[in-house]
C-alpha cells in the first residue's frame, strides 16, 4: 500500500473465544490488516468475534469507544463485514442490499438509495441495481457484498477472504478497485487472506495467527522477509528452519537437488522424499518430505534428468552463504556464535 496517515483512535481488542481463539489485535485509523495463517488458525473467529456475531471474552475498543462494557449488539456495532460466500440477502435487489445498512441507521430511503447507487457505480455494476442475487456472477455479487459494507462507513471494516472463489481476472480486477476505495477509507479494515499477493499490495501491516494466538505482526515486508511460522513461509515462497530462538531461512532456488549424497562446501544437508513436482514459472517446484519439509526449483530439464517424481528418494543441500539468520523475536538479539 502506499504510505498513508495511519494515526488516531483505531482498534485494540483482546478477543478470548474459548478452545479457538485467544489473541490481541490494534490497528490505527486509517490502517489496513492483512489476517493470515493456516486454516484453522482463528482468522474468521477473530473477524466474527469483533463483529458482535459469536459470544466471547475480553474487550472491544473502535475509535475510542468500547463495543463490550457493557455489550453492544451487533447492530449497534458499526462494522461493515465482507463475507466469504457474500451472504447478500437473497429477496433483496443489489440497491437494496447495499442500502440496507443505511436504512437500519434510520437514512431515508430516497437517501439510502442515492448513496447506495453511487456505491455501485463506484464498483461498476450501477446498471445492475435491480437484479437480485441469483441473477449476479460471482465477481458481480462480491463487487454489491464490498459496497453494502461501506456504504454506511463503518468504523471497522472486516473482509473474510472477499477474493475467495473468485477466477483469476475477476479476483485481479477487484483487488485493484478494492484498494482504491482502502487507499481513501478512514476506518480500520481487517482483512483475511490466504494469498500473499493480499498481504502485499492491500496491507499496511500483517497479523500472523497460529493455533488461535498471534505468532508474528509486522509490515508485510518484514513478515515475508522474516517468517516465523511454517505457513507464512510456504505463502512468501520460502524455506524456514528454527533451530531454538534462531530462524534460518532460504529460497527454492538455492536449494541443490542431488541422487547421491553431496559433496563439498554444502554446509546443510537433508534426505527426503519427493512428494510432488509442480510447474512453477520457468521451473519445477519440488515439495520433498525431509526433516522438516523443504520446497527446491529445479529445472526442468534436472526434472527429466533426475526422475523427480513423487516417491523419488533425493538429497538437498544449501550452501551457508544462501540462508539468512534472524531471532525467534526482533527484539531479541541472534546468539554469538561458538
């Protein structure tokens, strides 16, 4: 994202929902929050928890006032909430789906209406105003899903994977038109995702939730450049090692793919078990069950060669020069050497 004020009273939440979740979250106005972590790590609890729409434990504060001393409905939340399968309302017209909000909060509805037209026009599907659900595709539907959560201007914007189902060039054109309207949104947005690419170009910082806590925050350079999870490791593309407090981390392409087991300067080295070969650009990118599971690019041309084929026993090895060491926590210092 580019840089933008991200100052203000925005969210601080300690959300305890117990046996999923138990996390800390803040975020400035004005700040967008990449949610990213394996499936089951808590990401939607987390959203749903904020939203009012699950019972849970802890506080809420947005924007200096508190959601939860004492309890705020989840129609006295002012949230606007994106849903994976859009769940717009099936007996409602687009205009009057995106105008909903607007109506609850007691806008009359020639005002309601012109708002929520000029959201749709803001998305490009104002000539689609009076089809219901059923009539819209799916790039349609989650276009009038994103407009019927801003269009009240929430304080808090939540967005549970909004490209999710999606093809590709739909999935494309809406993130452009997505981070357009974030670009100039005041509010606090959270945003669930399981592509980096997300994480990258919509994100001001990220959230990092493992097992229901939170195992890393920082930029999104940061957090690519220095996974501290398995997961986020294999959505930035890379190899991670933890060795006590140490993280070692390396890329596909430096990793060597031999036969037999390597000789010379290597100073790391595994034996696995090849357990799928993928095109992956100009390349092939081989998933091997080492210890711990390791991803290489290997050539295709090395593919053939080398019959790296599911089930093929293989060595791999990296040269010192190529892996980056950092701590457990920023804060902490790397440990001195022996």
């Amino acid at each position: 994202m580019a840089d933008r004020a991200v100052t203000g009273p925005g969210l601080r939440a300690d959300v305890r929902v117990a046996g999923r979740l138990d996390a800390h979250v803040e975020a400035a106005a004005g700040e967008v929050v990449a949610v990213i972590g394996p499936n089951g790590a808590g990401k939607t609890t987390l959203l749903h928890a904020l939203a009012g729409l699950v019972p849970m434990d802890g506080t809420v504060e947005v924007a200096g006032a508190s959601w939860t001393q004492p309890a705020r409905l989840v129609r006295d939340r002012n949230v606007g909430f994106v849903f994976q399968d859009q769940a717009l309302f099936p007996h409602l017209s687009a205009l009057d789906n995106v105008a909903f909000g607007l109506r609850t909060r007691a806008v009359a509805r020639p005002d309601a209406e012109a708002t929520a037209r000029g959201w749709l026009a803001r998305f490009g599907v104002e000539d689609l105003a009076s089809r219901r659900p059923r009539e819209l595709s799916g790039g349609q539907a989650q276009r009038v899903a994103i407009a019927r959560a801003l269009a009240p201007e929430p304080a808090l914007l939540l967005l549970d994977e909004p490209f999710g189902g999606l093809d590709v060039g739909v999935a494309t054109t809406l993130r452009v038109e997505l981070a357009r309207h974030l670009a100039s949104y005041d509010g606090i947005a959270l945003l669930v995702t399981h592509d980096a690419l997300d994480a990258l170009t919509l994100a001001d910082r990220v959230l990092v939730l493992d097992e229901g806590r939170v195992a890393q925050t920082g930029t999104p350079h940061d957090v690519a450049a220095r996974p501290r999870t398995d997961h986020v490791a294999r959505l930035v593309g890379l190899n991670v090692i933890r060795e006590g407090d140490v993280f070692r981390s390396f890329s596909p392409s430096a990793v060597t793919v031999s036969l037999g087991q390597p000789e010379g300067s290597a100073r790391h080295r595994w034996r696995g078990r090849v357990l799928s070969a993928a095109p992956h650009g100009d390349a092939v990118r081989l998933l091997v069950a080492a210890e711990p599971e390791l991803i290489a690019d290997v050539t295709p041309a090395a593919t053939t060669e080398l019959g790296l084929v599911p089930g093929r026993e293989v060595w791999l090895s990296v040269k010192e020069t190529a892996v980056r060491t950092y701590a457990r926590s920023p804060d902490r210092p790397l440990p001195s050497a022996p």
